[in-house]
C-alpha cells in the first residue's frame, strides 16, 4: 500500500502534491482540535465549525465561526499554536526539518516540492534557506513571547496565564494568523501603545518575507563592514512596496476618518487606530476597534490592502507586495512606450512580468466569482460579502461580522478562499496541470486590435 501511495505521488506534479499536503494539514488540524481533551465542556463544536477553524489556522488567517477563548482548552490552545506554525512556517519546511533530524537525504523530488512551497525560481541553496526561516520564526516567536508575557504580568492574575497568552500572541501575530485567546482580539488594548507596537513589529516580521529577512540577517551580521553590501532586487521592490503601502494605508484611513470616527479622538489615538489597521490588514486579521465604525471609503481600502496581502515567501496571502509592484511598474513603463521594466539598474525578467500578470487578473476572477456567489446565497450587504472575500483571499482574518451567520454553502466558499490564498494562486493555476512546459512548435504570428 505505501508502494501504492508514492507511486501515485509520483504521478503529481509539485504543485499538486504540496496542495495534497495543506489538504492533509487540513484534516489532521480538524481530528487534533476535535479530541475531547481540545473542546471545553458544553461548548458548540460541529463538524463544520472544526473544518472551519483548522482551514483558517492552517491558512493562517484568522477567520473564525467560534470564539476560541470559548470553546477550547489550554491543551486545545497549544494545538492550535501547533496548527499555526505548520501553516504559517510550511508544511515543506518543518517536513524538511524532521528529514534532517532523521538524516534522510534531501533529493531533487525534495527540492522541487521546497522551491514549490517557497515560491522559489532555482533549487540552489534550498535546504540552507529553510533551516534560516526555522530558525528566524523561532527565535522571534520566543523573543515576542518572553516580552509579552512579562509584559502581560500587570493584566493577568498569574504568571502562566501571562505567558500563555503572551506565547498565543507572539505566535499569531508572528505567524500573521489573526486568532486571538482574549475573546476580542486586540480590544482590550486599545490605549496600550506598547501591546500594539509589539504586535505590528512581530507582524511586519512574519509577512515581509523571509529571504528578507535571511537578507537583513546578512547584512547585519557581515563581517567587512566596509564593503558595501548588495541587497537583491527582490528585497528592494519588496521592502519599499511593503513599507510604502503601510503609509499610503495610514495617512489613507486617517484622512477618510478624521471628521468621522476619529472626530473625537485624540491625535495620537487616531494615528494608532490608523498605523495599526493598516499594518493589521496587510494579512494579520487583528484588531484594536470594530471595524464597522469605519466608514465605506475606509473600509474599500483595507479590503484593497487585504487583496494585496504580504510579500511572496511570507506567512501571508493574497497576490502579494512583488506582484502589485510589478503591475504599477509595467503600466508605467507601458505607458512611457517601453516593452521592458527597468528599476535599480536592473531589467525583469519577462517571465515574471507575465505572471505577475496572470496571478493579478486570476486573483480578480476568483474573488469577483466568490462575491457573486456569497450574494446568491447569503442574505448580507454587498460591502460586507466583498470585505469577507478579500479578507479570506489575503489571509488577514478581519470581518465585519457575517461569518458565524453565513451558510454552510458560504463558509465552503470562504474555506476555499483561504485555502487559495495559503497556497498560492500561481500553485493553484498549476493544480489543473503535471508540468509547466514550453511550446517545441512556434506558430505563425498575427496582431489582434487591443484597447
């Protein structure tokens, strides 16, 4: 029977297979948060609200039908910060982990599910870069949570409670998963400057992408400080799109919401409201206020930011930072006559000019199809369904609400969705096909009238 089962494995292209392992993620989580020894006595959990919560930690996004301080236990919270860190690190990079444990050789099937997972364009250096991420998420998951959880001593009664709730955070936001063990996300923090910068700082860090990190990590640690160092391309269009869209977003929602909302509020408690729901929104689903208080034009621009997600190779969703950079760099260049993109003295590769393309246009249909249906079907307002679609897509996790409310039909909708959003649109593209694979034959070409 295992011959049976590689054998068909083997069949699969990379892409499916990682999918076939987030699936099996899926239904592990759902057995393990199950377990009665997971679930407080007397508390709902149906099969559906199980499916639910495992599909949204392993796509660590944050939406939810339950509330978790509810309805599991410590064991149960445990397990679901197990769930985060598969779905937030990856399934191929804790698989490598144990390979290495047990000393079992990384071959090249190996390799091509690692570079799949990661969103890798060369198998070099693959094993090396995963040992990195492992290390960088533990290491600042344990620094956030012994600051935390200390921190947590003046609000808790106990130190284990303290630090229970100051490792959950660390972890959810590291992880950019959204889930909370408060009953109310970031609420009751909301004049605690401290708790949320914490908590955009562990955010930032998970969803900037780890070979930005691995990248800064390098740069920090190098030992001729004098030899100027080269950041790759990736890390600069990365890193100025992911900070540039974290101020477009503040400045956006502080000037929508000056005479509204934060009409009667204080300067500094409506730049915090601001900087963190545009930095939360990014792909971490935590909250300080209900966003219901915000009004129309402020909620269609967190859910353009939820669309947008984190940086490719993150723990976030949605098209992600390189794909939007490239779209805005491309139409500018279009624009100005160019059939090339240029940017830091360098040219990109048409290739990804292309998919960019694709993943954008893709990531459109599927959304516009989800809202299209959740309308059919749900008896809620339009605003709402298109926040709870680009919230699912960018695995962020914020909601105005609707998704205890919605059917069984709409939460499938809304599963798929993350799930989409976890695994990538371009993986998602490829699950209809074995191999990518380029024409042998090149027919004769003609033009077609465009625009």
């Amino acid at each position: 029977m295992r011959m049976n089962v590689r054998k068909n494995l083997n069949k699969l292209s990379p892409a499916q297979i990682i999918i076939t392992y987030y699936l099996i993620a899926v239904v592990v989580s759902m057995i393990l948060l199950s377990l009665p020894i997971a679930i407080q006595p007397g508390a709902k959990w149906t099969f559906m609200d199980a499916l639910f919560t495992a599909a949204s930690a392993v796509s660590v996004t944050g939406l939810t039908t339950v509330n978790i301080s509810e309805t599991l236990t410590v064991p149960g919270i445990f397990i679901l910060m197990l769930v985060l860190q598969v779905g937030g690190i990856g399934v191929m990079t804790l698989g490598t982990f144990f390979w290495l444990i047990l000393r079992k050789k990384i071959g090249l099937r190996e390799r091509r599910l690692i570079m799949t997972d990661q969103n890798q364009t060369h198998m070099s250096g693959l094993v090396k870069l995963l040992k990195e991420i492992l290390y960088l998420v533990i290491l600042i998951e344990a620094i956030g949570a012994l600051i935390l959880g200390s921190y947590f001593l003046r609000y808790y009664p106990t130190w284990e409670e303290a630090f229970l709730h100051g490792m959950f955070a660390s972890v959810s936001a590291t992880t950019n998963a959204g889930l909370d063990i408060t009953g109310a996300s970031l609420r009751p923090f909301t004049q605690d400057y401290f708790v949320q910068l914490m908590n955009i700082l562990l955010l930032t860090l998970g969803a900037i992408g780890f070979p930005v990190l691995i990248e800064l990590k390098g740069f920090l640690l190098r030992r001729n400080k004098k030899v100027p160092y080269t950041f790759s391309l990736f890390t600069k269009i990365t890193t100025i799109t992911f900070f540039g869209l974290l101020v477009l977003g503040t400045i956006a929602i502080f000037s929508f919401e000056y005479n509204r909302f934060f009409a009667d509020k204080s300067w500094h408690e409506a730049f915090f409201y601001s900087f963190f729901q545009s930095a939360t929104s990014r792909s971490a689903g935590l909250s300080t206020m209900d966003v219901n208080n915000f009004s129309d034009p402020t909620l269609l621009i967190l859910c353009a930011l939820m669309f947008i997600g984190a940086s490719p190779s993150s723990v976030g969703g949605g098209i992600r930072t390189t794909t939007f950079a490239l779209n805005l760099l491309f139409l500018y260049h279009f624009a100005r006559g160019r059939r090339t993109v240029r940017v830091f003295k360098r040219e990109v590769h048409q290739d990804d000019i292309i998919k960019s393309l694709v993943v954008s246009i893709m990531a459109v249909l599927i959304c516009f199809l989800s809202v299209l249906l959740l309308m059919l079907t749900e008896n809620q307002p339009l605003l709402a369904i298109m926040f709870e679609v680009a919230s699912a897509f960018g695995t962020t996790g914020l909601s105005m609400g609707i998704t205890p409310e919605l059917s069984t039909f709409g939460k499938m909708v809304i599963i798929t969705l993350m799930f989409i959003g976890r695994v990538g649109v371009v993986s998602f593209l490829f699950l209809l096909s074995k191999n990518a694979y380029r024409d042998s034959i090149n027919l004769p070409k003609e033009r077609v009238i465009i625009g």
